[in-house]
C-alpha cells in the first residue's frame, strides 16, 4: 500500500500549518501537532509490540517477553488492548504439554502502523523544515 494512500499531502500540510503556528505562539507538545496519531499503537510498549509483529510473521508470547524485556503482566494488558482493537490476533494452543501463545499483525493492524508511521514521519519532516526556515 503506497504511503500517499495513508496519509494525503493535504494531511501534512495541515501538520506543517500546525507545526508553524506553534513556532511563533507558545510550545505545544507534540500530540497537539499531530492530533490524528494513533494513542493505541503510540504507548512504547504497544509501539514495540506493533513494530515487532510487522517485521515478523509472528511471535509468541515469550518471544515478546524476551524481545521488548517485559514482564508476563505487562506484555499481557498491552497485548490485550491491541487485540481488543483488532491489531493484533491471538491464537492458543499447546505444543506438546506446553501452552502457546501466538501473535500476528492483523491487516488492520498493518494499515494503522503505516498510517502512524506516515503521521511521525511528516511531524518530523515538519519540525525540520522549521528549523531550516523552509
């Protein structure tokens, strides 16, 4: 999916606009110059678990652990409310006498990531024109 599907160039116009304003008026926090950023995957820990699963097939639940150096209740609730979200889908089963548990980036999953990505990309992209007076 091309990026320009997921975030129009009227979309970072309106950051830059916003990133603009925000110069000459007081400092703002960079959620107010982005407020179309998704809360859900910008959380670091739900951001590592999107980031992981999006460079992966998948992964288990103890390969996450292990990857972002979480703890079981930790990773559990995060994991929990992409899932809720429909970002992430979860599959239970046992391999052996072990349960397993498995994670995969859902397409819905996917196109929220890129659409994050693509709104930091243009903030950044914005706050760097304004340090360059562009």
């Amino acid at each position: 999916m091309g990026r320009s599907s997921l975030l129009s160039r009227d979309d970072e116009r309106k950051i830059r606009s916003k990133a603009a304003a925000e110069k000459e008026g007081p400092e703002a926090a960079p959620e107010s110059l982005a407020p179309d950023l998704d809360r859900l995957i910008h959380e670091r820990m739900r951001l590592g678990i999107v980031s992981a699963l999006a460079v992966n097939k998948s992964l288990t639940f103890h390969d996450l652990k292990k990857l972002l150096k979480t703890t079981d209740g930790n990773l559990s609730v995060h994991a929990r409310k992409l899932e809720e979200a429909q970002y992430v889908s979860c599959k239970k089963y046992f391999s052996g006498r072990f349960p397993k548990t498995e994670y995969r980036l859902t397409f819905l999953g996917r196109q929220a990531f890129e659409r994050y990505l693509n709104c930091m990309e243009a903030l950044i992209r914005a706050m760097r024109d304004l340090q360059t007076g562009d």
